[in-house]
C-alpha cells in the first residue's frame, strides 16, 4: 500500500469514527444496536459520501501541501472506493461491530 493509500485509508477510518460517535451523543446512545446498525450506516453512508471526499481532499491538501497528488488522482480513488456501495457499507458495519464489541 503506498503512502497516499494508507493516509487516505487513515483519514476514512477518522471520518467514519468521528461521525460515529457524533450519532451516538446526537441520540443519546451508547453503543448502536446490532440489528439497526445496517440501517444507520446505510443512511449516514449516503448523506455523507461527497462530504468524506471533500474531507479528504481537503485534509490531503494541508498535510501534504506541494505534494497534494491532485483532486484527479483521489477522484479515482474514490472511484474505486465507491465502485461498490453495499460492499462499502458492508465492511463499515463490520467494523462497528467489532468496535462496538471490543468496547463492552
């Protein structure tokens, strides 16, 4: 994995925690139960897909200064990224359970 892949895999993995946990102080939750979390992450994946890439555009632009690859370069990363939505949304599910899991 190259060092643009791994900081825009670092940057996705910030976004979606952060917006988890703002769900859960939004609804006064503790954790999401596990039959909604399907549910929920469907709905916050689509609301919030152009704001993660803008965010991570943007986050790129000041970490990386001069050598921002360019907007062309992570448009096709996130081509790729959301070629496949239930897969996405999938694998998010995933690791909220885990997450979710490994904090009882």
């Amino acid at each position: 994995m190259s060092k643009l892949e791994r900081t825009v895999k670092d940057l996705i993995i910030f976004y979606v925690k952060e917006n988890y946990n703002k769900y859960l102080s939004d609804n006064n939750l503790t954790i999401i139960e596990k039959e909604k979390i399907k549910e929920v992450i469907s709905d916050l994946y689509y609301s919030k897909k152009d704001h993660l890439k803008q965010f991570v555009k943007d986050s790129l632009k000041e970490l990386w200064k001069d050598d921002y690859p360019g907007d062309l370069v992570i448009n096709n990363i996130f081509f790729e990224i959301y070629g496949d939505n239930e897969l996405c949304i999938n694998r998010i599910c995933v690791e909220i359970e885990l997450y979710q899991d490994n904090e009882k």
